[in-house]
C-alpha cells in the first residue's frame, strides 16, 4: 500500500476562518449594492408613476373643463335671440340671466376660484305645435326624457324663451308651460317680448311654430374644494333649480391632488386676461375666452 504525499493533504483542506470572513464581507457588499439599486429603481418608478398620474388627471381635468368651457351659451337656435325669460325670482340663481354664459367668481385670499358654466343640452326637440292660451306644446317624439321642474329653452329664427315645464306626458308628446306649480315656476305662461310678469299684465300673444327647437338647460359649477382625504379635489357640480350645491351631494369629483385653480377671462375688445374681480358685472356677456392654471401634487 502506498500513502498519499504529505502536500497532497495540505491541497484539499478547508476555507480558514480569515477567508470565510473576507467572502462574507464581499457578498454583503455585492447585496448591499443589489438592494441599493432596487430602492433607486423602485423610487424612480414611484416618481414616473406619480408624474404620468398627474399628467393624466391634468388632461383630463383640462378637456372636460375646455369642453363645458366651449359649450357655453350654446343653443339650437343662435346665440344672437333676444330671450324672455318667465321663470320667478331669478335673484342671484344661475338662470337669472342667461346673456351671461359664463360666471366667474375669485378665490379669497388667494384660494382656487371657481366658474358657473351655462348651456344648452346635447340633443333638441322639434315642436309640432304651441297652443298658447292653454301653455302647451306638442312635441316630435315621446322618448324625450323631460320631466316636470325641468328649466328649458325654447327658439325659433325670432327670439327664444326660458320657463320652467309644467304637466310633461310622454305618451302624448306634450311639454306645458303654465303658472302655478313647481320652484321657482313660470311667472307667466305668455312666452313672448316684451316680458310682463305682473298679475293680469299684457301678453303679446307670441306662438312658437312648428320646427321650433326645445332644449334642456343646464350650469354646471367648477371649483376645488376638500374631498375629506385630507387633501383638495377639483369637483364638477350640476346646478339644479335651487341654490348651488357643495360637494358630497350632486358634485362630482373629477381628480384629486389638486393643490388651487385660477381662472382669468378675455374680454371682447381687451388683449389681456383678467381675474374674475376684474370683469365688470355688465361684462360677462362679453367674455369671449377663459384661461385656467391648475397646480396638482402628487401623493409622495
């Protein structure tokens, strides 16, 4: 039998202590590294992710606001019509004047302003035939989605009138427009110009033709306020016939993370936009152009 060389053994002993150290401290190096360049790239990603967020909520915020924006004023008809509006104690409720499509109001203190946007609806309805002394119309179609309290419009090539509709029956395509009932209601069932809301006052006998156009009004009200998250959020409040409501009842939230919205107009005859406290209150009429700066945060 033969022994193996005492060098031979030496060659195939273990790892010293010494060594066994020096690798662990080189691998916790090496994941160390690893984990750094995981939490880089995780941060990056949350920041990108943030950044495309916002900037989705910014474009979407700006077209619908751009949308409503261009809308208002808008009817079937022209936006030229001298309008007798019959509906009572306008006050300072969205339909009291209705030459004014646009209503802005600054913030206090330097907070987010906030607009009121009037318009037409989408869609129109052709009238068949008006009988005037009995407040009706007959209307083209019974699949119209009116109902009683609804503010409308209604024009032809002459003029257009608002009032509120009264006694609405689908299955017999009819849409009334007497006194009497509903909030605030008409203050006279006579649609014509000039307009006399006195008890017993003159009627001008006016009567809408056939192929006159009904459409439903609307404002809508945009504005930044709490969303109960602990940060603001930009709603999108459709008016009803009562006073403006506040978020948590028919505003809609639009996006989050909004930190204020400021709102200046264009005039007619100015080269400069102004804040909203710069517009004469005769002067809302001739706002041609609105120009908002959103300021958004992201989450972290």
């Amino acid at each position: 039998m033969s022994r193996r060389p005492h060098s031979a053994a030496a060659r195939v002993r273990g790892l010293s202590l010494i060594e066994l150290m020096v690798g662990m401290v080189i691998g916790l190096m090496l994941s160390g590294a690893a984990i750094g360049v995981f939490l880089s790239n995780k941060q990056v990603f949350t920041t990108t992710d943030n950044l495309g967020r916002m900037q989705d909520n910014g474009r979407f915020a700006f077209e619908s606001l751009a949308r409503d924006i261009r809308e208002a004023g808008g009817n079937p008809c022209s936006r030229h019509l001298p309008i007798a509006n019959t509906l009572n104690d306008p006050g300072n409720n969205w339909w009291s004047n209705w030459g004014e499509p646009v209503q802005g109001t600054e913030g206090a203190a330097g907070g987010s302003d906030s607009i009121i946007i009037k318009s037409g609806g989408d869609t129109g309805l052709s009238v068949t035939a008006h009988n005037a002394s009995s407040a009706g119309f007959k209307v083209s179609s019974n699949n119209h989605g009116l109902k009683d309290g609804d503010i409308l419009m209604i024009c032809d090539y002459t003029q257009a009138s608002i009032f509120q509709a009264t006694n609405v029956n689908e299955k017999n395509r009819e849409v009334g427009h007497n006194t009497g009932t509903a909030t605030p209601g008409n203050c006279t069932k006579d649609l014509g110009l000039p307009l006399d809301c006195t008890p017993g006052g003159k009627t001008s006998g006016k009567t809408y033709g056939a192929n006159s156009v009904i459409t439903k009004l609307q404002a809508v009200r945009w504005y930044v306020a709490a969303n109960g998250r602990g940060s603001n959020s930009l709603f999108r409040d459709t008016l009803g016939v009562t006073a403006a409501s506040t978020a948590g009842t028919s505003a809609e939230e639009m996006i989050d993370g909004v930190v204020s919205l400021q709102l200046s107009y264009l005039v007619s005859g100015a080269n400069v936009y102004v804040a909203a406290s710069s517009v004469a209150a005769d002067r809302w009429r001739d706002v041609i152009a609105v120009r908002a700066d959103l300021t958004l945060e992201s989450e972290s």
